[in-house]
C-alpha cells in the first residue's frame, strides 16, 4: 500500500505540505484533536478504524499505511 493517500490526509488536516511518508505527525504540530480527524478520515477513506493506541505507535504516513494495510485486503 502506497503511504500517499494517508501523506495527504496528513496535508488537509496540519494545513501543511511538509508532510513525508516518514513526518512524525506530532513533530509537524500534530496534537490529539487533531490525530482524531486523521483517524476519522482514516475510517472514511479506507473503510477501516484504527485506535488512538495504533496512531501512537507510528505516528507517520508510512506506520499508519502498514496498519492500515493489515486490516484492509
């Protein structure tokens, strides 16, 4: 799964395009309102939630894309 869907929910929502597969989402500002519409447009665009403990554990495009991936065939 290529990581560029969830760079640019990342993008949309930090108001920023500083955003890399690697971006730490808390190094570029990131704090916990907002991780939580990154998780609601995770829901929408993929059709699968992650939880706030999953988003924690790679806060990054490229984490998320791997955990995304595990559920989603």
């Amino acid at each position: 799964m290529n990581p560029e869907r969830i760079i640019e929910i990342f993008r949309a929502v930090l108001e920023t395009r500083e955003v890399e597969a690697n971006s730490d989402f808390f190094e570029l500002g990131g704090d916990s309102l907002l991780a939580t519409r990154v998780l609601s447009a995770i829901a929408r665009n993929f059709g699968t939630e992650l939880s706030y403990e999953e988003f924690l554990d790679d806060p990054s495009p490229y984490g998320l894309c791997g955990k995304v991936a595990a559920v989603v065939p």
